[in-house]
C-alpha cells in the first residue's frame, strides 16, 4: 500500500476512534440479562438439534467494551445446517457471504428491549436465488425454526424490508491461484493493528461431506472489536450482517478466482438504519486495502 493511502486510513481510522457517537459507558449487568437469555435458548436449541452445529458465537458488545468502544448488548450466533448451505451455494456461490446462518439477541433502540432478528428467505432468494426451488425455502423456513423455538414471538423482530439486491456486493478478481488468494487475503486481515481473525469456514469440505459437490469457496470471519462497535453504537441490528465483517473466497466454473465482500451501506440502507461515519470508514478501508493486497 502506498505511503499516501496508509497515511488516510490512519487519520480515518482516528476520526472513528474519536467519533463521539453512541455509548460512553459500557452497559451495566442487569442491560445484558435478557438479551443473554435468548441467545442461551438459541444456542440451546441449536445444539439440540441433529441438523445443525454451533459454529462461533461473536458478542459485539463485550468485545466492543473490552476494545474501549461502548455499545448496547447485541450478541450473533453464527451456525450451520451444511445440506442446506451447500444446496445454496451449488445455485449461487456468492449466496455464501450470507451463510452459515446467523441469529442476532440484541437490545433493540430507543426502546430498549430484548430481541432476536434473522434473515428470512425472502432475503436470500431476493439477493442470490430468483425463482429458488419451494423445498429450499422449506429447508430454510424449518431451520430458523428449530433455532428459534420456544421464543416468544413478540422478542422476534423482523426488518421492514426482506429484499436485497446483489449490488451490494464488491468483488474484486484475484490474479492468484485460490490457496494463494486466501493466503494473501488472511495476510492482509492480520496486517490490520486493531483487527482479529474470529473463524473460517471451508464450504467445500462442507459439502462434500453431505455428498454434494462445488467449487473452492471459503469464507473469512474477522472484524475490528473497538471501530465496529463504534459503527453499531446507534445501530446494533448491524451485528447481523455488517459485523462481523466476511470476506468470501471463491472460484468461478472457468477456475477463475474471486474476493466478495458486502458493501457495509448498502447492508445499513437495507436495515434502515444510520450511514455513520465509522460505518463509512470501514467500508472504504475495506475495499481499498484489499484491492492493494490482491495486486499481483
């Protein structure tokens, strides 16, 4: 990267850490006890279940404290049904920036209440799968299902809009092999001083083992604890989608190999929720970074 360009994301990456936007103390105990409790029923419900794994659970708000950065409780659980993931991806390999599946418990604003908020499948066939086969939609709808059962329906929040248009996502084509891509792009994650690797999810393994086949897509989950608390301060539903940040690997039917990642605006206009201005920042880091960091 130039002298130029690290020289800006320094001073944008201060202005995000200085932003007095959100929370100036972290919230008290009694703030996360109910949010807590219906992510424990989600975890508990999930590994209850013969079709579904756990396979990290990311607390924005714990971490976002510990980081200096304060934000109301909003904690993800990231998990997955592999037979249904694969039958996405088979259809549409971006369709893996939105998988595993995740489940947000958060505080909702101003109210101040416990909620849990999802993804439906009009989202996911709005955004890779037109036209998606009804026994996909059955799969998925039986999936949140069991995640979510025994959840009072008045704590399950749902977004006004379950429409997602693929312009929201940036792709950037590797000139490398996919091992090399990934290596170089993992490179690049932990290159960044305040950011941390959270997992990786290698879809391929996954579906071969339910027997179905696809090409190398890997997914990487990483994010910035202090600046995407800062950006989901007046906004935690953003713990959803936005954060933590994923970044998929892919190769395409000519073995031609990709980077996609969502545009962080795109995902807050579609939420309806603010375009801050640590939210804007990270977004251009994103793709000005790792367009440097995928030059051959």
């Amino acid at each position: 990267m130039g002298n130029s360009k690290r020289q800006l994301l320094m001073a944008l990456m201060t202005l995000v850490l200085l932003a007095g936007c959100g929370l100036e103390e972290a919230p008290d105990a009694a703030r996360y006890q109910q949010p807590d409790a219906l992510f424990a029923q989600v975890m508990s419900n999930v590994n209850d279940s013969n079709d579904l794994q756990v396979i990290l659970e990311i607390d924005h708000s714990r971490l976002g404290a510990e980081a200096g950065s304060a934000m109301p409780p909003a904690r993800v659980l990231i998990f997955s049904n592999p037979r249904l993931e694969a039958q996405l991806i088979k259809q549409n390999p971006l369709a893996a920036i939105d998988l595993p599946l995740r489940i947000l418990a958060f505080e909702s604003q101003p109210e101040g209440l416990a909620r849990v908020i999802y993804n439906n499948f009009d989202y996911i066939e709005s955004r890779y799968s037109p036209g998606a086969p009804a026994d996909l939609r059955t799969m998925y709808d039986d999936t949140i299902a069991q995640a979510l059962e025994d959840i009072p329906a008045n704590q399950i929040a749902a977004f006004t809009n379950n429409k997602m248009q693929p312009d929201g996502i940036t792709t950037i084509d590797s000139p490398f092999d996919f091992a090399t891509t990934v290596e170089k792009v993992l490179a690049g994650i932990d290159a960044q001083d305040d950011t941390v690797r959270f997992d990786s999810v290698d879809f391929q393994q996954v579906a071969r083992e339910v027997g179905i086949k696809i090409a190398p897509t890997t997914l990487l989950l990483f994010g910035g604890p202090a600046p995407g608390a800062k950006a989901m301060s007046n906004a935690p539903t953003l713990g959803l989608d936005a954060f933590c940040q994923k970044f998929l690997v892919w190769q395409d039917a000519d073995g031609n190999v990709h980077l996609s990642f969502n545009n962080l605006l795109a995902i807050a206009e579609r939420q309806d929720v603010g375009k801050s201005i640590p939210l804007r920042v990270i977004n251009y880091r994103l793709s000005s970074v790792f367009e440097d960091v995928l030059n051959p």
